[in-house]
C-alpha cells in the first residue's frame, strides 16, 4: 500500500507520499528450517537482502519535489518461531510465537527534480 502523511520538522510541515511500492530483489543465502519437538518450528535466514524501488514526493510551504527511489537493504538476519498446535480437533493452525529481526546496511538512491 502507499505510505501518506506529514511530519513537523523545524518551521513547517513536511507532506510527503510514498506511492508504487515494488519489491525487485530478495536473495536468501542462507536459510535453514527446523522442527521443535512438540512446539513447532524455527526459521533461521542469514545475510539477506532486500531491494524495493518506489515513487515518491514531498511538499513544504516553501519547495515541492518528486522522483523515484531505490532502497537496499542488506545483512538481514531472522529468527523465528512458529507454534503448530498438533491436536485433531480442527484445521492446522500456525502462529509466531517469536521473532527477532535485525539488519546491518541500508542504502536509499533518490532521484528527483530538484
């Protein structure tokens, strides 16, 4: 979905709008799953990357802007797990009970009029 909305930052209000959201690139070097006996599963993925590129624009009492953006996001580490209540009395559930995420590097290319 597209990201709308405003900020206060110094004098004035900033609007801006973040439209066209595309993912362009994933790359999953490392990814392991495993089973927990009687809890679930745990999903490990290490050193991914992430590519999305969007349009965006931004306006002030005193300039408007607008253009494209890439962003990458690299050095993506995840840990998570997923509860699977094994009981017959229903369809198979699934549920996070965890997650941890953290990433190392992002780069933001903008290109715009101005």
């Amino acid at each position: 979905p597209d990201l709308t909305g405003h900020e206060k930052f110094g004098l004035g209000n900033i609007k801006y709008n973040i439209s066209r959201i595309h993912v362009t690139a994933v790359e999953l070097p490392s990814a392991s799953i495993s089973l927990l006996p009687g809890s679930g599963i745990k999903l490990v993925i290490g050193n991914a990357s992430l590519t999305i590129s969007m349009n965006w624009n931004i306006r002030t009492w005193m300039f408007k802007d607008s253009g494209r953006a890439t962003v990458h996001i690299s050095k993506v580490f995840v840990t998570a797990i997923l509860s699977t209540p094994l009981d017959n009395t229903g369809p198979t559930s699934v549920s996070l009970t965890s997650c941890r995420t953290t990433s190392g590097d992002i780069d933001i290319k903008l290109n715009g009029k101005s």
